[in-house]
C-alpha cells in the first residue's frame, strides 16, 4: 500500500483531489472551509457537502476520480489517500 498526504487549496473552479488509478484508493478528506465534491462537473448546487472542520472518508473505486469545488472564496482541503495495490 502506498499513502500520500495533501493539502489542497480549493477554489471556485473545480478541481481534481483524487486522480484516476487504476487500483481501489482509501480516501480521508478534511475540510477546512465550505467544500463540495462529486465528478469533474461539480458545483455547489449538485456536489456533496463537506462543512467546515468536517472529516469524511471515501473507497473510490478503480478507474473513478473525485473533485471538489468552494461555493466561494477559498479553503484549504486535507487529502489523505491509500492505494490498495
């Protein structure tokens, strides 16, 4: 298994947080502001709700991404993956 650690500015445009692999990814998000993720076309109205001080996690199949996009301003975004090799 490899792990790797990021903090990740999100912005108003939205932006991949967690690439395509092509293994199952473990995913733990933290949010430090109002966060919202889904597919590459996210936005605040369609995309998930992360709040602020929030920890959510994720298995993100083989072959999928995720996204995420701030409803305003920016927020920084803590993303802790493991790839099940």
């Amino acid at each position: 298994m490899a792990t790797s650690i990021q903090a990740i500015t999100i912005t108003t445009t939205a932006q991949s947080i967690v690439g395509i692999d092509n293994v199952e990814q473990y995913v733990t998000l933290h949010s430090n502001g109002s966060t919202y993720i889904g597919a590459s076309n996210v936005t605040s109205d369609s995309g998930i709700h992360v709040q602020n001080g929030e920890t959510l996690q994720l298995t993100i199949s083989e072959g999928c991404d995720l996204w995420a996009i701030a409803a305003s301003g920016t927020n920084t975004l803590r993303v802790l993956k493991v790839r099940v090799e």
